[in-house]
C-alpha cells in the first residue's frame, strides 16, 4: 500500500508534507559540509558559518510547521490528528539530524582533521553513504511502499551495526586517544544520524504509537 500522510492533497497536508522534506535536504545540506571539514579539508570557519545559518532555518521551519499543524487541527478538526502527530514526531527527528551535523562541525572547530589519515578512504565511504541515504529517505517520505520502507530500514541496520562495531573497536583500541576518541566520536554522530533516517522512512508507515520504535515497538530507533 503506497504511503498516506504524505498525499494529502484535499487538505492542505501536501504543503506541510514538503516542508518536511525540505527541511531533510537543509539537514543533508548540513550533514555533508561539517564532514567535509572533518574529511576533506574544508575550511572550517566558512562551513561554520553556513551550517549554523542552515540549523537556524531548520528550527525555525520545525516551529512554523508546528503551529501550522495546529492550524490544520483548528481548522479541520480531529480527523488527520494521527497525521499530525506523526508529522509532529518526523520533524522532530530531522530536527536532530540537523544538530548531529551541528556536532560533527564541533569536533572540526575543536581541530579534528582526518584528511590524509589512513583509513580516510573508509571514512570517506562511510559518509557517501549516509548521505546518499538522505536522498533516498526524501523520496520514501513523497512515495513509497512499505516493503520499500522495510528494505531501506534494513540496509540502514545493517550500516548502523557496521559501526557499532567501528564505535567498540575505537573504545578498545591500543592506540593513542587522539587518534581512537575523534574517530569513535564521529562514528557515534554518524549512528544517531543513521538511527533517525530509519526513523524517518519507517515513521511514515509505522502506527503511531509505534513510531519511533520497529519489531512491533520491541527496537528502539533513536538514540
């Protein structure tokens, strides 16, 4: 069954629903420029400068949307209340996507560059993924099946385990701190982000009181 909440054309959700996506793309907008201060060089005072005037439109875009859904209940009663809440739920969600990547840009203005570094090509790799993930997560949220959700929600568990793994790996490694903390710090940003991108796609089909959670509400998604 093609997903709902995100076609609601006769009502006035369908605005709302690509605002949501919209403010995915600032928070992947967001995600790729603080790797790139970390990964490839970029010059961190400029990318500061963009992703703190991203995340400021991120928040401000999450409070209009949620007086905007409060309008909708207003003006149209009760009957897309679960809708509504699981707007509500979504956007909180890429709202802290947007902060994960405000983190990752902390770790470059704390001097954190990995440029050259041997495993550069790895950590390079890692980040495509992700952010190609941010592309496919927006077009789920427009349309999608649940058996598409379930396979993006897989492949992401799969990644999200590969660096758990990265994460234990860090924590017990013999080298020195600066070389296992920054990269356990980075990989511990890139599982939240991973976490909530699962989040997002399965939120839009998941029943609300699920929403959050998958294995009929046993596994935990955020973090």
């Amino acid at each position: 069954m093609v997903m709902s909440f995100f076609k609601k054309s006769e009502n006035g959700l369908e605005v709302i629903a690509h605002r949501t996506i919209t403010m995915l793309a600032d928070a992947r907008h967001s995600f790729d420029l603080a790797s790139a201060a970390v990964l490839s060089g970029a010059e961190t005072e400029t990318v500061a400068q963009d992703i703190r005037a991203t995340d400021e439109h991120i928040n401000q875009a999450e409070q209009t949307l949620r007086g905007d859904l409060v309008t909708h209940v207003a003006v149209h009663g009760t009957a897309d209340i679960g809708s509504v809440l699981s707007y509500t739920l979504l956007i909180k969600k890429i709202e802290r996507i947007g902060d994960q990547a405000k983190n990752i840009l902390d770790l470059a203005e704390e001097g954190v560059s990995l440029v050259g570094e041997e495993d550069i090509s790895e950590l390079l790799e890692v980040r495509r993924a992700i952010s190609a993930m941010f592309a496919e997560a927006a077009d789920l949220m427009a349309e999608t099946t649940s058996e598409q959700a379930q396979d993006f929600y897989d492949r992401a568990t799969v990644l999200r385990h590969s660096i758990e793994n990265k994460i234990r790996e860090y924590m017990h490694s013999d080298m020195p701190a600066s070389y296992a903390v920054p990269r356990a710090v980075l990989y511990r940003y890139w599982k939240r982000i991973v976490a909530n991108l699962a989040g997002v796609v399965t939120g839009v089909s998941e029943p609300l009181q699920n929403q959050g959670y998958t294995d009929d509400g046993q596994t935990d998604l955020d973090d």
